[in-house]
C-alpha cells in the first residue's frame, strides 16, 4: 500500500510540475509575499492542465489502463474514470463548502477565471477495496503568471495527505491562510463561483 501511495504522490507530483513547467514563470523574491498582503480575499480554483483531470482517480487510472489494452478502441473505456473524478470533484467541493476553515476563500468552478491557488489532487482508494481507507494527496500551486500586480505568486504552496473529501479541503484552505495571512485572519462566508 505504501509504494502505491508513493507512486500516487509521484505521479500528482509529475503533473503539477508538466503544468508549472509549461506555463512562463518568473521566480520572486521569498519577501514579496510577506510585503504586499492581499486586500481582496484570497481564491482557489482546481489545476486547469490540458488533458489532465484535475482531481485523478488513481484506481479507475490504472483500471483504464488494462482495459485499452483488452478493448483497444472501445469509446467506453475512459467513461468510469470520466464519471469517479466528477463525483470526486463534486465530494471536495462540498468539503469545502462544509469546512469553517474555508471560509473568507471564493473557489472559482468556472475555468474562465484566474485564482491566486490552485490544487491538484489525486485519490487513491476509492474504487479498490485493497485499501482501508482513501487517500486524497493534493499539491497547492501558484499560477504561473499573476497580475501584473502581484507578482509574489510562483511555484509550489504546499502538498499533503488526508483520508477524506472535506480533510482535503480543509487542509488545502489552511494552507492557502497560511500563506495569505499568517495570523489566519479569516473574513467569514467563503463563496463558489
């Protein structure tokens, strides 16, 4: 179970790097962060990288890549998988709503518009019964490129681990306060867009 994991955590690890290396990126200073606090409050959105889910059912990943090679140009084979990861999609987006720690955050559904975080995840365990429990591995990300006004956003804001939708959630809007605020003032009523 633990190289599966590690395998999990490599692979969501390899797409968010793909993503970031692909989009132009600038470093900033480490202090730019600490100098320039947000005053409208901060936003997250799922990873946008072509071709790849944002949330990655590992399980039904691997069972996809036995069945292409028993039914080789069967259209049907990518549905479960296409199916998993919209309720995967749908269970951490009620973790969010349902996480006090979300609160103050606006997570942005709609892919038209540019968040200052996004988060990569991938979910181990959901269809394979080998597993206790699931695992959700998740990568905190900066766009590559921000606004002209803020370029303090680059690179990776944080990765991590937990058994469930609404753990995930929590732990990745922790994480957004801690890098937004550190005091983790938290305006209250996070939104969806």
């Amino acid at each position: 179970m633990n190289k599966l994991l590690t395998l999990g955590a490599i692979l969501l690890f390899s797409i968010w790097a793909y993503g970031q290396t692909t989009q132009k990126s600038k470093p900033a200073p480490a202090a730019a962060k600490q100098e320039a606090p947000k005053k409208d409050p901060p936003t997250l959105g799922f990873n946008q990288i072509k071709g790849v889910s944002p949330i990655i059912d590992s399980d039904a990943l691997i069972e996809e890549g036995k069945l292409e090679k028993e039914l080789p140009g069967n259209q049907f084979v990518h549905d479960k998988r296409a199916m998993h990861e919209a309720a995967l999609m749908n269970e951490f987006v009620e973790g969010f709503k349902n996480s006090k720690e979300c609160n103050g955050i606006t997570f942005y559904l709609r892919t038209d518009k540019k968040p200052d975080f996004t988060v990569q995840i991938s979910v181990m365990g959901h269809d394979d019964s080998k597993f206790s429990e699931q695992s959700w591995t998740w990568i905190l990300g900066y766009p590559a490129d921000p606004s002209p006004a803020d370029k303090s956003g680059h690179g990776m804001g944080g990765m991590g681990s937990q058994s469930t939708a609404k753990l995930t959630a929590r732990d990745v809007c922790m994480t957004v306060w801690d890098d937004v605020d550190p005091n983790h003032f938290k305006k209250p009523g996070g939104k969806i867009e």
